[in-house]
C-alpha cells in the first residue's frame, strides 16, 4: 500500500478553476478499484497550496491513475493555472495496516 | 473537517522505537469520536521520513487529540529521537466533502 502527497501551488485568479477540476478528478480516482484514498486540501495559511493525498493499494494501481480519463483531463487543464511545478513525494504506509 | 499533516525526521537508530510508539498513538487516535484518518507514513526515497496524516471531523477535535493520554505519552517519547523539530501544516478538506 501506498500513498503519494503532492504538493501544488496555483495562481490566485486560478484558485476557483483548480477546485472544479480537481474535484473531477477526485470523483474519477476515487472510483479506480486499487484506490483507497484521494483527498484534496487546501492550506490553511496559504489558500493558493493544495495537497493531493492519494492512497492506492498497490504500486501498479499508483501507476494506472496515471492513465485514466479522469488524471489525463485533470493534468492538462490545471498545468497552466500553477505557479511553480508539482511536487510529489512517495510513501509506505506504517499505519493503518488493514487498508 | 481539517487535516493535519506532520512531517518528522527521526535519528537512523530510532526509526524502529519511532515506529512502535507512532503505531501507539495511531491505535488510540483513531478510537477519538472526532477523528477521521490518522495514517502514518515512511517516505520510500528517506526512510528517517515519517508523515502523520491526521484528519478530524472539527477544530474542536484536532484540539482534544493534544489532551489525549496516547498523544501525550507519544509526544514525550518520540522528542529525543527526533533528527530536527517536526513541522505541523493545517489544510481544510475540499473533497472528499462527505468525511
């Protein structure tokens, strides 16, 4: 099981257009079969940083988000609103240890 | 709903103490009536990486998890195997918006 956490920084006039389509996004990831968590956040300090909190039961179902519909519409609508690039980062998951 | 997302770098020699007291914590935390998610995490490129992923139903919640016997018990253990002071971001959840 694991998790990628990815960090994203989006500009101001954007911060609406980026909600919409990562919540279809979201609505697409979370009904893959390996996926077990997809959470979108928005800092509390910095309203422009959101986080992708994204769990998957398995490295290759990691690897066929990367392949849907719902991620291809998502990463080419929201790569021209961001400020900076993404930032993603990969972990094992200590616990729970029943995901 | 608000998540937490803690970020500790732990001494090399520690990382399994670390791991038996987070999973301490994990087991108390998710039994709180608040608390949504408490994952922990070890980064696959930094093994000394752990992330706390804490999501709770309310602010009000978040706090009483800081009162917490297993919280407290943690905090005071797991301080001397810290490579650097844990860093702590809040983030509002924008989706999944049924938590």
């Amino acid at each position: 099981m694991i998790v990628t956490i990815v960090n994203v920084y989006v500009k101001k006039e954007h911060i609406e257009d980026f909600i919409r389509e990562t919540a279809l996004n979201h609505k697409g990831s979370i009904k893959e079969p390996e996926n077990l968590r997809f959470d979108v956040l928005q800092s509390q300090s910095d309203p422009t940083n959101f986080v992708l909190y994204e769990a998957y039961r398995s490295e290759e179902g990691a690897k066929a988000h990367k392949e849907t519909t719902h991620y291809l519409k998502w990463k080419e609508a929201v790569e021209k609103w961001m400020d900076k690039p993404r930032q993603s980062n990969r972990y094992n998951i200590i616990a729970p240890n029943n995901l």
